[in-house]
C-alpha cells in the first residue's frame, strides 16, 4: 500500500510541475508576464524550500525540490528564450 501513496504522491508532483510550466509558457506568450517575472517566481519558489524547516527527512525533501526548480532555471525549461 505504501508504494501506491508514494506512486500517487511522485505523479501528483509531476503532474503539477507541468500544469505550472505551461501555465507560466502560456502567461509569457500571451505577453502577460516577461520572462524576468517567470524567472522571478521560479527563484522564490527555490528559495522558500531552501529556507524550510522540519524533520530531515522534509529537509532533504525541500532541499531535492529547490534544486529542481534550480534545474529548470538553468536549462530554461520553463521560459522560451527569444
């Protein structure tokens, strides 16, 4: 049973992460948020789970997620450069 809520949780992660990239693609192709805002979002939302407390496990959970989100500012995954 555990593997199914760890299964549902890693899905339910990823599905959210590509809901959130489009979203941010769409709001900048529709000239509704430059890329510097983009880029600004993606920044803060590293930097909140850089700065979170907890177990350690949930450290090194939030840690994990801020260098996701650091991966995806450096590959530019989720702004298309011009």
């Amino acid at each position: 049973m555990a593997n199914k809520e760890v299964d549902h949780n890693t899905h339910s992660g990823i599905a959210a992460l590509s809901i959130c990239e489009s979203l941010l693609l769409a709001l900048n192709d529709a000239n509704i948020l430059p890329e510097r805002e983009i880029m600004g979002i993606l920044e803060d939302a590293a930097s909140a789970h850089e700065n979170e407390g907890g177990s350690y496990t949930e450290i090194e959970s939030h840690k994990a997620v801020a260098a996701l989100i650091k991966s995806i500012i450096s590959s530019g995954n989720s702004v298309r450069r011009k």
